[in-house]
C-alpha cells in the first residue's frame, strides 16, 4: 500500500546535513506537490551540541544518539552525512538493518564498502541511494548508472575536487605558487586545515572509484587507482603550459580497453585549452565521458558546498518518496556488475612533459635524447625555456609511450651528470 | 511478481527507431545484466517496407501494422519513433490503454499532450518517458524532473536545436552567409530538405515547453512561447557580435519571475564568449540552469542523431526494465503539478544590439538618441560600423529594458527620414 508519509532522520549535523534540514524544512509543500508523499523531518542527530542547535530545529525534533533515528518505526529513510567510515559504517548497516532506506554522501564509505552495503539494502528490500557522494550537486551517478547505462564507456574524464581546481584556476590565473594559494583557500574556506585529503588526490580517488562503478560496471578497489596530487605542480610549469595551450587539472581518468581492463587514475593533467574540461574553473566540478552510442557527454555543476550537496541528496528522497507514493521501492542502484581489473600503471600510455635544469655544455641534449631513444620514448618537442649562469632550463613533450619506459627514461636521465635536477613531469592526454 | 522478461516492440523504423533496434540487439547481454530482466525485441513496425528491411531483422519480428504491437500481450513497453501528432497520438493512446509502457521521443507530441497523455499512463498504471524528446542523448529530463527537483529553478537556458546550432557554428568560424550555409548543412544531412521547424525555432519551442514543464514545474501551451529563429542572422551581424567578445545562438529560454509567471521564448541571442554556453559548438546541444539550492548547472552532449537518441530511449527502458525486476513500476513524471502563467514578450526586459544604415548627415544619432530616450531605452554604446557612399551603418548597443518599449522606441526610429533602414536586432543577454 502507498503510504502517504515519509519519515526522515538525518544523522550530522555538519555543514551538508545542516543543508538537509533546511531545505526539509522550506520546502516540504513543494516536496509533498513533486510527489503525493508528505516528507516530514523527524529527528536531527549530532554528537556535537552546538552543531545540533545550529539547525534551528525545536528541540523535539534533535537527538544526541543515533539511535533515536534506528529506533523511530516512522522513520523511513535516513540520511547518513557524517562522513568517514567509523562510526558511519555501523550507523548505515544499523539503518538498512532495520529496514529503513539509507541516503548517503559518503564518498569514502561508498568507494571503500558500497557493494556490501547494497547487498545488504537489497537483502532488507530497501534502496541506497548515493548519488551526493560524488560530484555533489551534479545528477551524476543516476546519469552515469542509469540514464546512460545503455552505453559502454570509452573514457571517463572528470574534475571531481574542488578545492583543487579553485588553487589550480587561481594558480592559473594569477601566476601564484601551490603553498600561497592553499593558504588563502583556507582562509576563504575552500581548503580545510589539514588539506590531505584534497590536494593530494584522495577525495578524488574515492570518487572515481565510485563513477567508475557507474560507468563500468564494475566494482574496482580505490586501492588500485594510481593518485598523485597537486602539491608539485608550480607556477613556473603552469606559465609553461599556458604557453603551449594547456591549462593544468587535476583529473580523475577512467578508460576501458579491449581487453576488458579499466586504466583508472588520479593526477595533474595538461588539458588543451580547447578541450571542454579546461574551461571549468574555481570549485567547479564537470565529468566529461564518451559513450559507444550517446558520444560525448559532459555534466557540470557544484561538486561541493552546502546547499549543492543537499539538493542532491533531497533529489534522491523525492526518488524514494515518489516509489513510495505508489506502493513500490526505487530499484537499487547496482556497484558494477562485473569484476574488471585495473590496468596498472606502467602500462598506461600517454604523453608526456618533462622539464629539467642541465648544465649548459655541448651534447647534453643528445645524450638525453640517446637515452629516450633507448627506451623507446619520442620526443615531440625540446625548447630551451629560460637560462642561468648555472644552468639551462629544458622544456620536453614526448609523444604517447609507456609509463614504465617513460619512467625508466627519465631515471636514466636523472643520473646524468649533465642533469642538474628534474624538475617537474605531468602528463600530458585526455 | 517480478518478471524476468520485457517484450518491446518498436513502432517506426526510421532513423532513430533503426537505432533502438540495433542497440537492443547488440546489448541484449547486457542489459539483462544491468537490470536482471531480458529486454526482448518482438517486433519492428514501420508502413515503409524499404526502411522495416533496413533494420536488418528477421521477418518475423517486422510488421507493417501498428496492431502488431499493440495487440501482442508479450509487449511491456512499446517504443513510439515515428515523430509528429498523427498517427503517433492515437498509437501512444492506444499502447497506454492495453496496459503497456511508452517510451517517446517525439518532442511535438509531448508538448502538445504530454499532460493528458500522463494523465491516461498513470489510469492505466503504466509509465510514459520521454527522455529522449529533448536534447537527445543528454539526461536532461531525469535532471530537471527528478534529480535536481528539490530546486526552484531561476533561469533555463538551451542550445536545444543541433541544425541551428551548426549553421551558426559555420557562419561564426567561416563568416558565411546563412543561407549558403544552410544548402551545406542539408547536403551533410544536418539539416532537412524542409529546414523549417529547425531554422525557423519550432522544434526548440516544442523541447522548450517539455524542459520548461520539468524545471518550472507546470504545463504551459508551446504557443505562448515567444519564437524566432534564425534565417535573420547575416555574417555582418556575427562578425560585429565577435568584435564585441560575443556569440550568436540560438536560445530557448526559461526564467521564473518573482510573481510566479515565467519567461519562455526561442530567439537568437549574443552570449559573452566567457559564458559556458559560448563554447558548445556544431551540432552539440547543452542546458544551462540555475537552481536556488544547486547553483549554475549544465548538460552537454549530442541532442540528436541516430545512436544518441536510441540511447536515451534505451535507457528509459532500462529504468522500466529495473522496476520490472522487482516487481514495482517506475515513478511516473509529472509535467507539472502548479498552472504558472508565461509572462507576455513585451514586459520581457532585455539588453539589445541593433544595427542600422542611415543617412551621413549632423543631428541623426540625436534623432535616435531622442527617440530611445523618449521611450526609456537607455543606450550602453554606440558604433559607426562602415560607411559606405549612400549611408553608414551604425551599431547600438542597449541597457537592459522592456521590450516593448523597445520596439515602439524601434519604429519610431525606422520612420525617421535618415534612417535608410534597420537591418538587424538581437537580444544581448543572458
């Protein structure tokens, strides 16, 4: 039997969660209008006081322990927001347990448990939805799983993080070095204290892991996605780049090959000024993907913040508000259906830029290049870029190759006594 | 019961339904992986027997008569590709009453009937989607509809038509004339024979009235759409637009006014090159919108052809197939639950270019000055373009103002004895 009401617990009361309840609170007409279905907000749970009476709510409605949410029989889907995955494993386990249907933008709980925590939905006839924990505001799960899922995907390009395409862009723009610009991110709040997480390409890693599950169909270990942050990346590389045409991201890279194996990765990436991801700045977020049948396809919008984040997550309550209004349960989301394994690294093929300090003396630059060649790597381009009484400042492109041959080549080179440092690599392909 | 099989049955072997076959051929494995169900293909229909054998199928599964599918009680879901009013109509009606699911991509039907059409899916207990009615291959009716629905959506803005979206493409790129680039785009195939409802706006009102129901939440009359297209655009128009750091599209334009009336018109329109939607080239489509909680959020990617659509189609039938599965039906879309009215084109307030050719004489930018002025249109900035023996052309540039008073303000101005005559006028705003 439909059921006129739908109960909604929300478990944190932090920066998303506080952004549920006021969107719960301000539109509940419009979300009873969208979908026959009352959504009524019945308990607000933190451990932290004052994050609990910072949502305005009576007090009657917030709770201390989680289980006040577990335990109300009128709550019908619970809202997990604390992110991490103690205690929010147990507190998810805990809700689809009793029957109760789970709402989550927990990147990491997702990437790191999600095809138990659906099978454990589906035991329980009830749905996880997830489509918050990547890419925030962005309908990119639902698209990417469903919507499209007709298609086989060739790549998966995405800028998935924020805070670092907010410091990339303004590195860009304004010439300015990583540490400068994480400093003021943190001042405007756009980077958190210890910036780990994001700057070093975890966050993003968490959330390939999970789109690539949509895109390939399979569930992959976050493990094996070879992440390399930004923290390397200088001004002096950007400027270069920007002279040749790139702008730098930092992408999270899917791509299937016809073996049946998946590259997935997380790096900086000299993307053509051209291509539609260079022109997505600040703390934007696009995912760019090509179907076998749809093409190219790309989704942009607010892949974090408070009010983006919540209206993805109210957008899978009206989901299962809407199955509710006739009787019937959302289908759940599968986590791949298949069991690919990812290419690893030294595999991959892509382009290359390189740049070095040598010493300023006849032969270096053939002895560099005996070297490329005896690894097979070929050179696309060589500028000399600025010079010091010390040393010579080498720009080198190199067409696609093997990362282990490119990486083999570069160590070699780096031993040369001609070479006074290797100063930056980024790849350089999408 | 779950049933473990989905029959389909396809009426139109045109282009895009010679497109759903070969994806429900090819990917029967896979969808029965994705959804649990066996998506079955049953039978093909088309009147034309040249295009019922070009889907390469067996007799058995092609038919000549409609009824074929109607009557087949192994049809779940009929796929109706045929495009226009009549006969689809009352083979949708016909599919929805026998108790079968309908999956469209028929723009004119939808935004003519979508609201009765629903109204007799939902008596029935059956589904009517129709993502593939606007934009193609992008998910753009899950987005607006469902996804992002917890937004009250302040602006929608489309490059919803591919053939306009291309012919504008070249005359930016190559500074060719419309109608030259017209006779091109039909020899590609980009544009038909009759170019009409492409050129001339009415295909992007029809999808303009079906985005407009998902993200304003109301039915509204495609005829209250406000609709020009684009067989006024010259080359002259686009290389001074370019000058001035903008380019020409086609929009379809959606905008919620404060009073609960909404804006909708297709016309051409100068968008900055810094605007995200500058950048979607050829015959790409994107949907730019602004939700309260969401932000700036765009969907980009093929809004036709052959496998694209087929892809949309096909992934309404895998959400069909999902629900299917677990013995449940899909949610079916509203096409708006409130009745908003569309705010008349003369209280539209907008920015406008207009180019014109007057007399080289003292006091005639006084005469339009004081026209404009008299009016309430205040003018941003004024151009002598070129000057030719008999005239000069001047190119003026507005601040934002009703256009009404606009076009009163317009021909006052076209009656002016210097003015030799006025060639051109494009909003400038978005």
């Amino acid at each position: 039997m439909a059921s006129a009401k739908l109960g909604v617990g929300v478990i944190g009361c932090g920066t998303v969660g506080g952004g549920v309840v006021k969107l719960l609170v301000a539109e509940q007409a419009q979300l009873r209008r969208k979908t026959g279905v009352t959504v009524e907000l019945r308990k607000a749970v933190d451990t932290d006081a004052a994050k609990r009476s910072a949502t305005g709510l009576p007090p009657a409605l917030l709770a201390e322990d989680a289980n006040a949410v577990l335990a109300d029989p009128e709550i019908g889907v619970v809202v997990e927001v604390i992110g991490g995955v103690n205690p929010a494993r147990s507190l998810v386990e805990g809700a689809l347990a009793a029957g109760k249907h789970v709402v989550t933008a927990n990147k990491e709980l997702v990437a790191k448990h999600g095809p138990e925590l659906l099978a454990l939905a589906r035991k329980h006839g009830v749905t996880l939805h997830f489509e918050a924990s990547s890419c925030g505001g962005i309908p990119v799960i639902h698209a990417l799983g469903q919507s499209l899922a007709a298609n086989r995907f060739e790549t998966l390009l995405g800028i998935v993080n924020g805070t670092t395409n907010f410091i990339l862009t303004k590195m860009h723009r304004e010439g300015a070095e990583f540490a400068e610009v994480l400093a003021e991110a943190q001042r405007l709040g756009y980077a958190e204290a210890d910036p780990t997480a994001d700057v070093d390409g975890h966050d993003a890693a968490y959330k390939l892991a999970i789109l690539a599950a949509m895109a390939f169909d399979s569930h992959f270990d976050y493990r094996d996605i070879h992440t390399e942050g930004i923290r390397n990346i200088s001004a002096r590389d950007i400027a270069i780049a920007k002279d040749y045409g790139y702008v730098v991201k930092l992408l999270a890279i899917g791509a299937a090959h016809a073996d049946g194996r998946v590259e997935l990765r997380v790096h900086p990436v000299l993307v053509p000024e051209e291509h539609p991801l260079a022109a997505v700045s600040d703390a934007f977020n696009a995912v760019f993907a090509r179907g076998n049948y749809v093409g190219d396809v790309m989704l942009y919008g607010r892949g974090a913040g408070q009010l983006p984040t919540a209206s993805a997550i109210v957008g899978d309550i009206i989901d299962l508000a809407m199955h509710q209004a006739q009787g019937g349960t959302s289908p759940r989301m599968n986590f791949g259906t298949q069991a690919k394994a990812v290419v690893p690294m030294g595999e991959v093929r892509t382009q290359y830029y390189l740049r070095l300090d040598v010493k300023d003396r006849p032969g270096v630059l053939a002895a560099i290049a005996r070297i490329f060649g005896d690894c097979g790597v070929s050179i696309s381009a060589v500028k000399q870029a600025a010079a010091t009484t010390e040393s010579v400042e080498l720009v080198i492109f190199t067409h696609e190759v093997g990362e282990a041959a490119f990486q083999k080549a570069v160590a070699g080179i780096g031993k040369l006594d001609v070479v006074v440092g290797v100063r930056a690599i980024i790849r350089a392909h999408v």
